[in-house]
C-alpha cells in the first residue's frame, strides 16, 4: 500500500513537473508556430481572403504574403497582431477571438519567412519578432 502510495506521488509530481509553467511540455504543440500557421491559414481563407486573396498576394485589401506584402510598418509581430486584433477583418472588426488573430498572425509570419516553423510562438514573445 505504502508503495502504491509513493509511486502515485512520483507520478502526480512527474505530471507538475512536465506540464507545469517552465516544464518539459510547455512548448506545446499549440504553441510551435507552424501548428499555429496551419489553423491561422483556415482562419485566414475564411476569413481574410475576400480581400487579401487566397494566396495573401492581394486582392481589395494589400499583398500580406510574398515581395509585396505590406508588413513592414508594424514593425513587430505584436504590432501586427494589434493591429489586425483591432481593424481586421475589414467588415466585422475585432470579431476573432484571440486565438484566431494570433493563428493568422502566425501564418503570415510563417509564410514571409519572419519564423521558423518549429520556433516557439505565443502572445508572451511577439514583440521580440522584428518584421522588416
């Protein structure tokens, strides 16, 4: 029974250890950009395309991804994110939940080579993407 007991707390600390904030699993699938760039481009055909196009080369709206994107002037991927968090889409402003916005904003960084794929990426490091 005493070895039941120990070896219940040996696992119940393993899983707060792993799971827990600094922990071996706390760069999530969720939060590896190129997880993140896979939903953000569904949130984006759906939602951002009838303007940006279905490439994001441009349409009614700007280029947003490839040489003519217009990225430069938020400076950050936190400047993009407030961005398009606040003004985008166009037609219903704000409407996104948060996830959703920084799903697009990692597609959009992935897709212009601003991150790697397999770089961390969550709303606790935006600001330390540069967009140039």
């Amino acid at each position: 029974m005493r070895a039941l007991a120990v070896m219940s707390l040996a696992y119940a600390l393993v899983a707060m250890i792993a799971l827990g904030p600094g922990g071996l699993l706390a760069a999530a699938p969720s939060s590896i950009a190129g997880a993140l760039a896979a939903k953000g481009q569904k949130v984006f055909r759906r939602h951002c395309a009838q303007c940006h196009g279905n490439q994001g080369g441009g349409y009614i709206g700007p280029a947003v991804i490839g040489v003519d994107a217009e990225l430069a002037s938020y400076h950050t991927a936190q400047g993009l994110l407030q961005y398009v968090s606040t003004a985008m889409p166009q037609t219903a402003p704000g409407s996104l939940d948060e996830r959703q916005y920084l799903q697009v904003v990692a597609y959009l960084l992935v897709q212009n080579g601003y991150i790697e794929k397999g770089a961390a990426l969550g709303m606790d490091n935006l600001a330390e993407i540069p967009i140039e």
